[in-house]
C-alpha cells in the first residue's frame, strides 16, 4: 500500500519479500526474496538506498544498529523501534515519561503471576502481533503455556492488568526527522479473535477531552522516543473515563488503513513522507465519518473472492475496496473496504454489507 503513493511522488521502492507472489512483490518489480533476519541480505537489499523503513517490527534490532552503524538512513531507527519491538522496554520508557499504561511487570514464574493477581494478561515481549503471544488467565494454571511459548522463542513474559476497558482508541501521528509532526483523528477500533476487524473515524461520541489527551500523548511519545514515519499508539478507553496506553507500532497500522479514502493524505504517504523528511501532507479528515471493515478469509477457501466485486460496486458506487492479493486462509486479513459521509450508521451498513459479501456470508442474497 505505500507503492501507490510511491509512484505518484516518484520514489524507487526496493522491496524485501519473505517469499515470491507476496502483496508487495506483486507491485513492487524490484525485490529480492530473503530473510529479514539474516543481516548479509539486509546488508544486500539496502545497498545504495537513500533510506530503509518497514511493515512489521520483527527485524532483529542488533541488525538495524549494524545498518544504521555502516552509514545506512534507517527510519524509524533502532532507539525507537525497540519500543514497538520488546513490550517490556516499551513499557519501562512509557513509565519513565509517565505516559497512563495498565499496571505492569516482567514476570519470571506462576509465583510471579500469582503475586501479579489474577486475573491479568501475559504477554511475550517480543513477537507477537493480531493475538498472537498473549493470554487472558484467570486462573494459575493457565500461566505455563506464556512461559512455555516465551522460552521456546527465547523471550520474557510480561504481566498486564486486566483492563476494564469501554472500547479501543488508536491514536496515529506521523514525525519527520525534522521534527515536523502531523495528528490524525482518534479512531474507535474493534477486534475480532485478536485481530483488528473494524475501525470509525473518528470515534464516536469520544469527550473531546479525551481526544485531545490521545494526541498528546501520540504526539509526545514520537517525540520522546525520537520516532520517523508513523506512530500508532493503541490505547484503552476505560469505562471510568481515562485512557490507557496499550501498544506502540512504528509503521503504517490496520487502524489507519481507513485515511486511504478517508483522509486528505494517507498514512501510506505520509510514512514515505516521514522517512524521506519531506513536508507532511494534511490529516484531515475529507467525510464526517470514515468506516474501515477488514475483510477476513471465511471458514472456507472458497476461492471465490474476487467474485465479490460486481455485488459491492454496483450497489455502492461509493464504496473504496482493497484487495491484498493473498491466499485465502480462515480469519487471514485478505482485503478491507472504507466507506465514508454524513450519516455514520450508513457508512457503517455499507462497509459491513460490503465485507460481508466478499467474506462469503452474503453470498445466497437475492439483491
């Protein structure tokens, strides 16, 4: 999703793929397939670039400091991205600039889990994404399983509250090296099974109070930390009306694929804005109301997807539908669909309509 603002600012991409036929190996023709942990690739498909920035967290920080220690731009750089890398290091810094965060602890035992009290959420500290790496426990003996996953990937356990939480926020900022820094609309994020599954921009009936403090703490945080490129700092929204820092990522997030269509200047532009310290575009909002619903793979590969774009187009001209080009797996995010303007109850008809029936699950309607 960044190639597209890529080719209209004339930015070369040279892409890294985990493997041929990948979403961006499919619009980016020059990639090399590799493995991002292994530092001679790195060291090959950054040669000569102006400046390396990323789509997932998961490149191991020793490499990036080797990168950035041999003269290469990397964006946002290892003293940053550690934060979105090891929850544990986040947490410690969030603390230190004493940013609202859940109760928390690195935790060694289920006699630490229980001096903890239950019930909490552990969490390995690095590695986990969409769910992935983090367990509700309500009880000590569902502690065992976060050690056993933590130690088998080499990584520590971090204990969290459990919190009583309204809703989730997501506030999402984008920073240039030259300290320029641009705020989107706090948005109201939904999950399904750990994975983002619906987001409205901007949130919903949100105090404006409590919007101003999520940008605040976005903006203060990328400051702090010295970050470049997008911020997304996913927050709680308590149900005694405070907010909670959750998690931190340092690249274009779900949350804000909605600004695609929504926004005056996407996430995906404002990164590549970010990295290559150009002035940032506008985040306004175009619409009142922005709806992002992620398309999810079904049950069953019924392979059958693309066969959603006739229904959806006809009956919303409207409507913006993205398509990543992957396989179909159950609960694999395949795609999503942003609708926007006046009536927030409408977009929200459209958009679920919409991902519904490339899902499959409309697919026996009459209309």
């Amino acid at each position: 999703m960044m190639a597209q603002p890529a080719i209209a600012l004339g930015l070369p991409l040279r892409l890294l793929a985990e493997a041929e036929g990948v979403s961006a190996a499919q619009v980016i023709p020059d990639h090399l397939v590799g493995d991002y942990t292994d530092l001679p690739t790195l060291r090959k498909v950054t040669d000569g670039a102006a400046v390396v920035t990323f789509d997932h967290e998961h490149v191991p920080t020793a490499h990036l400091h080797a990168l950035a220690d041999e003269g290469i731009a990397v964006r946002p750089g290892p003293e940053a991205l550690v934060h979105a890398q090891d929850k544990a290091v986040m947490r410690r810094r969030l603390g230190e600039l004493d940013v609202p965060c859940p109760r928390n602890a690195v935790v060694t035992s289920t006699a630490d889990v229980e001096a903890f009290g239950l019930p909490c959420v552990l969490k390995t500290t690095r590695g986990g994404y969409d769910g992935k790496g983090v367990w509700v426990v309500r009880a000590l003996d569902e502690a065992q399983v976060a050690f056993d996953t933590a130690a088998a990937a080499g990584v520590e356990v971090l204990a969290e509250e459990l919190v009583d939480f309204r809703r989730e926020l997501s506030a999402l900022v984008a920073r240039a090296p030259s300290g320029q820094a641009a705020a989107y609309p706090v948005v109201a994020s939904t999950q399904l099974d750990g994975i983002c599954h619906e987001v409205v921009a901007p949130a919903p009936d949100l105090a404006p109070a409590l919007a101003g403090q999520a940008q605040e703490i976005a903006l203060r945080v990328a400051g702090a930390l010295d970050v470049t490129g997008i911020l997304a700092v996913e927050l709680f929204e308590t149900t005694d009306g405070r907010i909670l820092v959750n998690e931190l990522a340092m690249r274009p997030h779900n949350t804000g694929h909605w600004t695609q269509d929504g926004a005056v200047t996407s996430q995906f532009e404002n990164h590549l804005r970010a990295v290559m310290d150009l002035p940032l575009g506008s985040p306004a909002p175009r619409e009142r109301w922005t709806v992002m619903v992620n398309i999810l793979g079904g049950p069953t590969d019924s392979g059958h997807l693309y066969d959603g774009l006739p229904h959806a187009m006809a009956r919303d001209p409207q409507l913006r539908v993205h398509l990543y080009g992957k396989d179909l797996r159950p609960g694999r995010k395949v795609g999503h669909v942003n609708a926007y303007g006046d009536d927030l109850e409408d977009c929200l008809e459209r958009a679920r309509h919409a991902a519904a029936w490339f899902r499959g699950d409309l697919g026996n309607e009459s209309e």
